[in-house]
C-alpha cells in the first residue's frame, strides 16, 4: 500500500514506496476510482451478467425487498467489479509465451491478486483492522410503512 499525504498541489511528484508512476493528480484520481468501485452497492439480484454478450443487465425475476429485508447487509451486493493490485478488473495474459507457460503465470497472478465475484455480498467483505465488519447498515429516513 502505497502511503502518501496529500499536499493539495496536483502537479506536485509522489515520493512513495513503492513508486508510483505519476503526480498526484494521477494518485488522487486512482484513489477516488477504487472507492468509488468498492463502495456502489446495489440489492443483490437486481443485476446478473448475460451469458451471450457477457455484458451485465436487468434480471428478469427481480423483486424489489421491502425495508425490513434491506435493513441486512446480507441483502446488498457490490455493483463494480474490484479493482486488482495491478490497476485493472481482469488480468491480462501475456503475449510471446508459449500455452503452458501462459497457464502457469496466470495461475500465479490469479493467486497473487484474487479476483471476486462481480455482485458479491457486502456482508463478504474482509472489514478494516479493530472493525467487526466491513459494513453497517442504518435505516435513516421516514420508516412510516406503505401498504
């Protein structure tokens, strides 16, 4: 994890370790990317990925919750896939080597740096040190009930 303080110049250089290869406009831009990904959450099974177009969709059989449903995180799923350590969603295979050898360093990559499930739970989450979850949940609001 790359650790820096932001000094509020966007042209100033970023002197971490490890490197990063940029300004801070660049490291401001990456680090609003990754929680903008990690935290739009959508209720679970209101999308699914279209197994031709492999493009995601509405589905079909989706029914809204009601409030009392929603109140768990167990119901909240992630809209963006994650963004790995290597700044991309996906992995990329390499060019110039052979199928097995391609194989083996994709298997490598794909241990190093875990994909997950494109809708996975929120409730799945890995939650922050001293945290006992990663999120909560508060129903705020007008909680008169609609018949």
């Amino acid at each position: 994890m790359i650790k820096h303080v932001l000094t509020g110049d966007l042209n100033a250089t970023i002197d971490s370790n490890p490197v990063f290869p940029g300004k801070e406009r660049h490291f401001l831009r990456a680090q609003l990317s990754r929680i903008f990904s990690a935290t739009a959450i959508i209720p679970k099974g209101l999308f699914e990925m279209d197994e031709e177009t492999n493009e995601m969709k509405f589905a079909e059989e989706f029914s809204m919750p009601g409030t009392e449903e929603l109140k768990s995180t167990e119901a909240w799923g992630n809209l963006h896939p994650i963004i790995l350590k290597a700044g991309r969603t996906t992995h990329i295979e390499p060019e110039g080597l052979g199928d097995e050898e391609k194989d083996e360093y994709m298997a490598k990559l794909a241990d190093e740096d875990k994909t997950e499930e494109r809708f996975r739970g929120i409730n799945e989450h890995v939650p922050m040190q001293g945290m006992e979850t990663a999120w909560s949940s508060k129903v705020c609001g007008d909680l008169q009930q609609y018949n």
